[in-house]
C-alpha cells in the first residue's frame, strides 16, 4: 500500500539553547575532572532523555543537598537556586558548581540592585517553577511579589509606599510566552507608570526565538508537534504559542512513543519543532518514525541564526 505523502515544516532555531549547552557540558566535564558519581541538584535541564545519559555517565540527580552521602562534588541546575542553596554547600563542605544560565543570573542582578534602591519588586513568572524559587530565593522574605497573570496584575496590592510605582520594579521569568508577558506588563504600567523595569525584556533571546519561528509554521500547519517535556516551560509556552499563531492541533511530545498517530488523520503539513532543553537527537528520532509511514518532504524554516556562546566556569576550564 503506497504511503501518504506528508510535508514537515521543521522550525529553526529549535533545541538546544547556550545556557542548556553550557549547564550539560559542566556536568560532563565534572565527571570528567572528579569522577563518579557527581550529584546535580534538581533536572540539570527540564529533560529526560538528557538526565539518563548523565545518568548513564555517573551523575546522580538529587532534590536536597542532605541526599549526598558525603563530600561529593554537586552541580546546581541551569535554572538556578535560592541563595541558601550555595551557602548549605559550603556549611557541608561541598564543591559545589553552579550552571545557573547566564541569562538567569542576570535576572538575579537584577532583583538584587532594585533590592539595593529600596524598591518593592514584582516577579512576571510560574510559581513553583525552579528559575521563579531560585530567583525569588535572591533577596529576603517578603522582598518579591509574583504576579502570574494580567488578571494577577489588575489586583496586585503593593507594599505601602510604592503604590505610585517610584519604588516598585518588575523583573520576568525568562521562559515565558513573550504575548502574555507583554500584557502584563502593560498592566503594571498602566497601573504603576513610574514602575522601573530592565532595558532589554527579560525573556531570553532563545525561547523569543523559538517562538518566532512556531509563529511562523504554525499558520502553515495542520499539526504541530512540540518536542520537550511536560515540566518545562518553555516547552509548555511553544505549545500555546502554537495554538495562538492558527494551529490549533499543536501537542507536546517527549519522544516518538507519546505520538498519538490518530493526530495525523486528514492532515497534509505537520510542523516540528523543540524546546531549549530536548536534544536534536529525539527530533530526527520522531522524524525517523514519521517518516517510516509516510513518504515525507522536509522544509526547515529559518527565522533567525544563533550564535550565542556562554563560558564555563573556571574551575573547569584551568
């Protein structure tokens, strides 16, 4: 039986970010230098193809520093940790590496110097996620306030004193939809107009950039499928983006097994693309088994190049 023909429009960039690259190879280069078993504070990256090759390798992945059974070199995860995370290290006497992404940490900066001029500040983010602990966890109790939603915004009551917006800032989760961001914070400063926020959004240039290019294949598309994993953000964020941008079948998948083949029904262009943290390896992997029940054209689009590169720290490079 002939197959079906089908065309795959394959989003760039997708994948792999800078800060993902970089908090991986600190955990393999740890191994490297130290051996087995390095212990990684929380999913090094929101994927679980990736913690089992480390897995594989000799790192062992804990939720608490009270789960190292002794002074084992430990890794925090790209998404970042409250400060009493490095200071509980010390106070262990553990080596401690931190793969914070870059971009976090600037977020991190951020809170600390409006912390510094006495302002109140408001955090654009998802509670619960590890970047909005890590980086509420920057500054003292009761220093954040977080705001999910525009509905959150319209209601917020801030600090007595900074309800005219001289003494209040905002700061942004850096994984989040770019479109619903941007509501809120035109929220915040209708409502406070003296509010101080960063230069440049706070959004990173990689999850902009996989949302740029979903926008401009979901239109095209009668399927969508998001390759990334269900606790992370910006995969979760790609998926609604999707669905905004005029494909309204637009799913999250971890590997080819999660595919529901019955999505594919009456449909002509399936559009693929992947969050920051799910390797290239699992989209030629679901490409792979398309590809084995239809007779497939690929067309990648392009909306943008990266070539963004972040250091490791020194203790592994001297």
């Amino acid at each position: 039986m002939p197959k079906d023909a089908l065309t795959l429009l394959l989003a760039a960039p997708r994948g792999f970010c800078a800060g993902v690259d970089r908090a991986i190879q600190i955990v393999e280069r740890a191994l490297e230098r130290y051996g087995a078993p390095v212990y990684v504070r929380h999913e090094i990256v929101h994927n679980r193809h990736v913690v089992e090759e480390l897995e594989r390798k000799g790192a062992v992945f804990v939720e608490d520093l009270e789960e190292i059974p002794g002074r084992y070199p430990v890794v925090f995860s790209a998404h970042g940790v409250p400060k009493s995370v490095p200071e509980d290290a010390e106070r262990r006497n553990l080596l401690y590496l931190d793969a914070t992404c870059p971009l976090v940490s600037k977020v991190h900066r951020e809170a600390e110097v409006h912390f510094a001029a006495g302002r109140h500040i408001i955090l654009i983010g998802h509670a619960g996620h590890p970047e909005v602990i890590g980086t509420i966890g920057q500054l003292p109790q009761g220093a954040v306030t977080l705001v999910e939603t525009a509905e959150d915004a319209e209601v917020i009551a801030p600090p007595v004193g900074s309800s005219l917006g001289d003494r209040l800032a905002y700061i942004t989760q850096t994984t989040l939809s770019i479109d619903d961001t941007i509501g809120i914070i035109d929220v915040l400063r209708r409502r406070f107009p003296k509010i101080h926020g960063p230069r440049k959004e706070d959004i990173c240039y990689a999850t902009t950039n996989r949302q740029a290019a979903v926008k401009v294949i979901a239109p095209k598309s009668d399927l969508l499928l998001v390759i990334g994993a269900p606790n992370s953000s910006n995969s979760q964020r790609l998926v609604e983006v999707a669905r905004g941008a005029g494909c309204p079948k637009a799913y999250l998948v971890q590997r080819e097994a999660e595919i529901d083949w019955r999505w594919f029904e009456g449909v002509k262009t399936v559009g693929i693309t992947a969050g920051a943290s799910a390797p290239e390896v699992v989209v030629q992997e679901v490409i792979s088994a398309i590809r084995q029940r239809y007779l497939t054209r690929i067309q990648e689009i392009s909306v943008t190049e990266e070539t963004t590169h972040f250091k490791l720290p020194r203790a592994l490079t001297a």
